[in-house]
C-alpha cells in the first residue's frame, strides 16, 4: 500500500485508508463520493508542492487536494 501523493498522473487506483487525515476533510471527501474502495486518478499536479487534482472515476467527480493530505490518504495499485 502507498499513499495518493506518490501515485503518477493517469495511474488508476483505489482508494484504501482515509483514516490518517482530518475528519472535516474525511466528511467533505465521503460526501463528494470519495470513500475507501472508490477508484481515483490523479489528473494534475501543480508545481512547486501545490495541490493535486484527482478524478473520481465513477461518477467522473474532479477535485483538488493538498499534497500533504494526499500523503496521508492510503490506495493500492490494481
């Protein structure tokens, strides 16, 4: 297991531990339908150590997290 940070663009991946980031970003995050088991894509990474923006692949939902909240969010490689 590794966590969304480190994953390349296009890559998919599923989603496996949200339990390491804050729980306001947890709700926000199931409520937008983002959970563990769901699969994402990270579509872009700003320069500098900004924010990605990841793709839920589902519902085709895009947003865009801190990079030190997508290191603790854990996903497996299918």
């Amino acid at each position: 297991m590794t966590d969304l940070a480190m994953i390349p663009i296009g890559k998919p991946v599923v989603m496996t531990d949200l339990n390491k980031i804050e729980d306001r970003l947890r709700r926000r995050l199931l409520a937008l339908g983002f959970y563990e088991g769901c699969p994402v894509v990270v579509r872009r990474r700003a320069s500098f150590q900004g924010p990605l923006t990841i793709e839920q692949r589902d519902h085709h939902q895009m947003i865009a997290i801190r990079k030190s909240d997508a290191k603790n969010i854990g996903v497996f490689l299918p």
